[in-house]
C-alpha cells in the first residue's frame, strides 16, 4: 500500500530516539572500592561523586543560588570574598589535565574475559586456568592526534587491555599492527616527534602525510615494515570492533613447574576484520570524527556486544630465541601464521560503556609491567624501554605517585603496600612500620612463597657481555617482512597500498623525501616502487639490497572470508511514495539478523501509509551520508514535497518525479565503496540517476523485494563487493 505523506505535526522525536539507560551491572562497573589499607569508614568508591538532593559545594554546604556571583550593587563589581564563585571557578580552571603525549584519543569499555583453560599448560597465571571469568577494561586508540581529533585517520591503533585478575592487574598494551616502528627504545621520542605535528605551525593533525614523518622513516629503514601496514587497510579501520590485536613484543610464559614458553599474543575480532576505504575514511572525518567511538558505544547499548578471542603463537624458549630464521626479540618482525598457528586460549565479551569518560577511559594508567605471575617479560629492547616509560607518564598525566587509587585502576586483589603518601593519598594508612623487616606492626605485611609471588626473574644465564650500544645483527634485516607482507596482499589491497604511498609522499614537500622513500620501496618490491614513483611522477630508483624471498602468508589478508552481519548498519531510503509495508518488512528481516537498520526520508517526523503504522524516519537526506552505512537499500529517493521544504525548489518536489541530489550522492558513495545495494520500485531509478549498471557486482535490484534482502545479507558477509576496485597499479 503506497504511503501518504503524515498529517500529523512535525514530530519532536529524536532521529534515533532517546535510548534506555542499560540496568547497572555490578561486575561490569569500575571496580569497587578497595582501599589501598582498606577503608576505614567502608564509604563506597564513589563516595566522593554526587549524593543527596541539594546542590552543595565541595565542603557540603548546600547552595541557595549559583548563578549570580556576589556584587556590590546588582551593577557594581564582583566580590572577593565571594567562596562559592572562587571554588566553582578555581575547579573549572583545573578540570583539564594533560592529555596522553601519544595515544591521546581514545574510547573505551567495560567487559569480562573467559579463559579456556588451554593456557594452563604453558602459564601458571590463575586468570588463564580453565573457565576462570575475570572483568576487563579495554581502550582503543589512535596514536598521533590529540584528543579532540578524528577518529578514522590513517594511524596505528592502541588495543590496551587491563584483567582485573584475582592475583593483580594484569595488562595488554598491544595495538592492531605486530610489528613496531622501532627496534629499540631510545628511538620512541625521535619517531614520535617526526610524526607528530611539524612544530612550527603546528600541522598536520592526527596525519603521516607529511615531510617530517617520511624523512624519519626513509632514514630509518628499520620503521619500513610497520609504515606498510599502515599504507595498507590496516591503518584505517572500519571499527574498533573489527580489528585485530597484537601484544607486538615476545613474552615469557612460566608454567607450575618453572617450564617457559616464549609466546605471541593476538586478539582475533569475532566480527570479522574489516577496513573503511581511504575516500570513505576521509569523508568520514568531516562528517562525524566521533565515528569509531560512536560505533563501540551504540553497539554496546545495542546489546551487539564486540568479542575477540585470545590467542598464543607459541615457540620453544630457546638459548637464540630465534623461531625459523626470525628473531623473536626484534618488534619489528612478527611470525607468518603459517608457521606458528594461532592458539585460542580465551574470549573477551565487551559489555558495558563507562559511566563517565574522565573517570574511566581518561584516567585509566596501563602499564606493560603490570604483570601476574606466570606471564613474563622479554629482553626486547624496545618492551624494556617501555617498562620504564608507563609508570613515568603516569606520574605526570596524572599528578602523582598514588594514581593506583582511582577507581578505574584499583586492582581487584587486595592491595597491602608500604607505598606512602604523596600527591593526591586518599588511603588513611594505618599502623606504624611501613618498612620491612619490621616488629613492630607484627612483621606484616609478609613475603609471597616463590611458587605464587609475582615478579620472580627465571633463571636466565646472560652471555659473557661487554657494555656496548649495538643490536645483534640479525636485527639488520629491514626489508624482507615488509615484502612478505607486500605480497600476501591480494590485487586489491596493493592497489590501496600504492594508492595510500602515492597520497602520503603526494603530501611531502621535499623531493629528496619522496626519492629516499622510494628508494626504500624499491628494496621492498619493484612494482610497487614502480607504480608509487609513476603516481608522483619521479624516476623509478632501483634496488639497493638483496633481500631475502619469503613465502607469501595468506593469513595476513582481509579479503576472501565471510563474517557475522549482526552490528551492520544499513540505510533504507524511502519517500513518501513508497510500499511502506514493504519497508517495514525489509526492516524486520534484517532487525532479526542482528542488522540495524535506518530509515532515511526526505525530511524528518514519520512516514505513514493509509491504513499501516507510521515508521519513524531515523536520518533524513540532509543528516545521512553514505559513509554511516555498510549497505544501501533504495526504495524511494524522491525530493522533499516543496511544502515540507519552503524555499527549497519546489518543481523538484514533486514526490516521485525527481531523485533528490543527495540520494544520487549517497548511492554513487555507496557503488564507489564497493557497499552492496538494493533496490526495488522507485529506488531502481536512483541507479540509473547515479549511474549504477543494475548488473554491477553487489547490486541486487528486481521487482521481488523478498529476495533482496537475504541477497543483500551474503554480500554483507564479504563485507565490500571487491570486484568493483582496481586490481594493483591498475587504478594509478
Ligand atoms: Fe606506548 N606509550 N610506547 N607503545 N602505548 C604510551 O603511556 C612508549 C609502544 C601503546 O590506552 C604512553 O599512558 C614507549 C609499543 C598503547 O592508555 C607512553 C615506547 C606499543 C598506548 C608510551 C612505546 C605501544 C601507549 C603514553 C617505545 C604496542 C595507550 C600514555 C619503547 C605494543 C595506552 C601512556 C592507553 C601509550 C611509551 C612503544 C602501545 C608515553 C617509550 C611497541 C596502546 O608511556
């Protein structure tokens, strides 16, 4: 039945709706208050947040005016002693505190990790023993842009997780690529500062696109394999949802019975791993920044709970520590799948989003060396450098040595220290003798037993040394995992790749940059410095190392698999013209796959057929864009009728005669993304305006409405339709 325009008022509804506060859920909170000593007065951890009825200060004194300060005459000067303003003022001056010098934006979420057990051989940590549940706090994050910036700029991302285990807080600073930039430590400061901003202006945000990045790393041919992950789909995730994990660095895992095993961590996204296309990325950052963090929150109070599974690569602790040629202490190899699988040890459900940002994702403090026993470090110089930097931070970001006391970074297990004092102290130490040995307050606290204390070094014989700055010389090999990675490419993904390289040295003012980094990329693969060097126009370099051939490890590609379509977001557009029960249907059909669906009409309020409910429009044309869908359904796209729209043109409003500009935009996205779209009715007209062979691959138009859908939902699956892209150097 073809729907008839509202007659009721302009609706006053939100374009989504107000949502329903979730139930609190005690385990999925920050933790509870457990006082460093334990505390005195048993008040709640959140004993200093809001309570009672009446506006106070901070000394609860309730307020009986604060919105006028205190003035001699209501037209005279402001008053000093004036308390209530000072304080309110003073606090507000000071709300700030420095943000992160690397990692700076982020979002984060409550959740619960579930061990297999399948660890339990290889580590002794309790939180790994089978089916042990511990609560989790995890933060993503992008690397260079300052806490306000965009969220789907081409970057690393940090993927930091902290178990609130029953033994101490265990945490898994990793991020979404396996190998580092640097080999050693002393190098962080150099490659941060030439990535970041160019200090004079200031610019750019957030970005590598430009000359002092590419100097560093043409220089430093060390960073050459991590700068290709980023040049790849990696470096523009679709979500934080659909990325993978990596602990980077090679650990130590020490079983019951002292064995170790040198391991890998990964964390391996249950909904797929899946990346945004660099136009899409771009676009994106206009028109929401907020696109990542918005889509973790919405998913979670969606009930879409995000999930990754825990994995170990595991290799014997050898004396070389050296696993099929690759050196296992050097950050900026990792090792191909193929040759070491990855072995599920656990899941990680996220479930909850923090109550308050600065309470939780801003204050959180993760730590490489907060360590549980049974989980060990490396001698990887760049892991050491790191076990010193996080607690120095802290102490900075966070003003002082007692930043263990926030409620976020309260360890589950009881805390019995003789750390004292010191900025911001909220425990009230009892007793006299924080030393030890002591008598006096009966010799307690008292030592762990070696079996269950944590921080117990494994006995490791350090070859005769001399005190020297130098790496070992298996370090030397820069270039053979970037071409490992190059290749296991499928055509698309390098052709994004050339793409991403001609962009980035596209931006780079200095010739001498752009010819020093193809001539890295020259070592790397010769057709992709080939075609990179012809998009920038510049003479190709050639090779300078003889780098070794590796084979290709198919692991490593995005495309080819199938994934889970709940947590898609697909837009349906329709007008006033259009078979409203037939959208009502479209829509339940993918709600029970776990799909959201969203409405998009012409202008906000309700549309409403004749005799069926009115469907509430959730985006209208001027508020969506192509890039906040994974697939289109196109059912309408007519301009708004001139009444709803005074001033607009009105011979393009006639419903139905004319596809809205915005539409033919949104589709054209949506085809050039390689986004799946369907159509019936009207909609197939919304092709042609944009210029859509309905024969195109992804296209699913026809005249039988029930079978797009479910069309719809396969190509959902493969995520992009990729036949659409040029295949490598074809599109340069
Ligand atoms: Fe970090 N890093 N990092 N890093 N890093 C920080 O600590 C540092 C490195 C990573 O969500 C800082 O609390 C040094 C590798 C993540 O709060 C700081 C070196 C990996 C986060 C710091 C490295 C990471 C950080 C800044 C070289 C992947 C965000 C604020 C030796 C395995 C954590 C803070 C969060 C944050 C130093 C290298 C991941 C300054 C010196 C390798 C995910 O301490």
């Amino acid at each position: 039945m073809p729907g008839a325009p509202s007659s009721e008022p302009a609706s006053v509804e939100e374009p989504t709706g107000p949502r329903e506060p979730l139930p609190p859920k005690p385990d999925q909170q920050a933790p509870e208050a457990v006082s460093p000593t334990g505390s005195p007065t048993g008040a709640p951890a959140n004993a200093r947040a809001q309570s009672g009825q009446y506006l106070t200060t901070a000394q609860g004194l309730r307020l009986a005016d604060t919105d006028h300060s205190l003035k001699a005459g209501s037209r005279g000067p402001t008053l000093l002693q004036d308390h209530h303003l000072r304080e309110k003022i003073t606090h507000f001056d000071h709300e700030r505190i420095p943000e992160r010098v690397v990692h700076a934006r982020g979002a984060g979420a409550h959740g619960v990790f579930r061990s297999y057990g399948t660890a339990s051989k290889v580590t002794k940590a309790g939180f790994l023993a089978a089916d042990v549940e511990t609560p989790v706090f995890v933060r993503f994050s992008t690397v260079l842009g300052s806490r306000g910036s965009a969220d789907t700029v081409r970057d690393t991302r940090g993927f930091s997780t902290k178990f609130y285990t029953d033994e101490g807080t265990y945490d898994l600073v990793g991020n979404n690529i396996p190998v580092f930039f640097i080999q050693d430590g002393i190098k962080f400061p150099d490659i941060v500062h030439a990535a970041k901003p160019h200090p004079d202006r200031e610019i750019p945000q957030a970005q590598s696109a430009h000359d002092t990045f590419w100097d560093f790393v043409s220089l430093h041919t060390e960073a050459q394999a991590h700068t290709l992950w980023n040049m790849s789909d990696r470096g523009i995730p679709r979500s934080y949802r659909t990325m993978e994990g990596f602990g980077v660095h090679t650990f130590r895992l020490v079983n019951a019975d002292g064995e170790t095993t040198l391991v890998k961590f990964h964390w391996k996204p249950k909904q797929g791993v899946h990346s945004l296309v660099w136009e899409e990325a771009q676009i994106i950052n206009g028109m929401d920044p907020d696109f990542h963090r918005r889509d973790l929150a919405d998913a979670i109070e969606a009930g879409a709970y995000p999930q990754w599974e825990l994995g170990i690569q595991a290799f014997p602790d050898t004396e070389d520590q050296m696993f099929e040629g690759i050196d296992l202490l050097d950050p900026t190899k990792f090792v191909p799948e193929e040759l070491a699988p990855v072995q599920p040890i656990g899941l990680m459900t996220l479930n909850a989003n923090p109550t308050n940002y600065f309470a939780e994702t801003e204050q959180i403090a993760f730590h490489p060396g907060h360590l549980v026993p049974g989980i060990d470090v490396t001698n990887d110089p760049l892991l050491q450098v790191r076990l010193f930097s996080y607690l120095d931070t802290q102490i900075s970001r966070l003003g002082g040595p007692n930043f263990a006391q926030l409620p976020i970074n309260r360890p589950h297990a009881p805390v019995n220290d003789m750390l004292r004092d010191g900025m911001h102290q909220t425990a009230v130490h009892s007793g006299v003798a924080p030393y030890h040995p002591n008598s006096l307050d009966g010799g307690c606290p008292f030592m762990a037993g070696q079996d269950v204390g944590a921080f117990v070094e494994v006995p490791e014989e350090i070859a005769e040394a001399i005190k020297e700055r130098r790496n070992p010389a298996s370090f030397d090999d820069h270039y053979s995992q970037a071409r490992l990675f190059f290749r296991s490419m499928t055509p698309v993904e390098q052709d994004h790749i050339i793409q991403a390289y001609t962009f980035e040295l596209g931006k780079c003012y200095e010739a001498a940059v752009r010819e020093r980094q193809l001539m890295a990329l020259a070592n790397i693969d010769a057709g992709l410095c080939e075609a990179v060097a012809k998009g920038l126009g510049m003479p190709v370099p050639g090779a300078t190392v003889d780098v070794p051939d590796s084979e290709p490890s198919p692991a490593l590609s995005q495309l080819g698999g199938t994934w889970p379509v709940a947590g898609r977001v697909v837009g349906i557009v329709a007008d006033a013209g259009s078979d409203l029960s037939l959208v009502a249907a479209a829509r339940e059909a993918l709600e029970s796959e776990g799909i959201v669906p969203l409405l998009v009409a012409p202008v906000g309020g309700h549309l409403r057929a004749d005799d069926g409910p009115a469907l509430t429009v959730q985006r209208t044309y001027l508020t969506a864009r192509s890039t906040e869908f994974d697939a289109l359904v196109l059912v309408g796209g007519a301009s708004p009728a001139p009444d709803a729209m005074p001033g607009r043109d009105a011979k393009a409003g006639e419903p139905g005669a004319t596809v809205d500009p915005r539409v033919v935009l949104m589709a054209s996205e949506a085809f050039r993304h390689g986004k799946a779209i369907g159509a019936w009715g009207s909609g197939a007209s919304c092709l042609d305006a944009a210029g859509i062979p309905q024969d195109a691959p992804g296209i699913v138009a026809g005249d039988d409405p029930g079978a797009v859908i479910p069309a719809l939902q396969e190509l959902l699956s493969t995520h992009r339709a990729w036949e659409r892209f040029p295949a490598a150097g074809t599109s340069a």
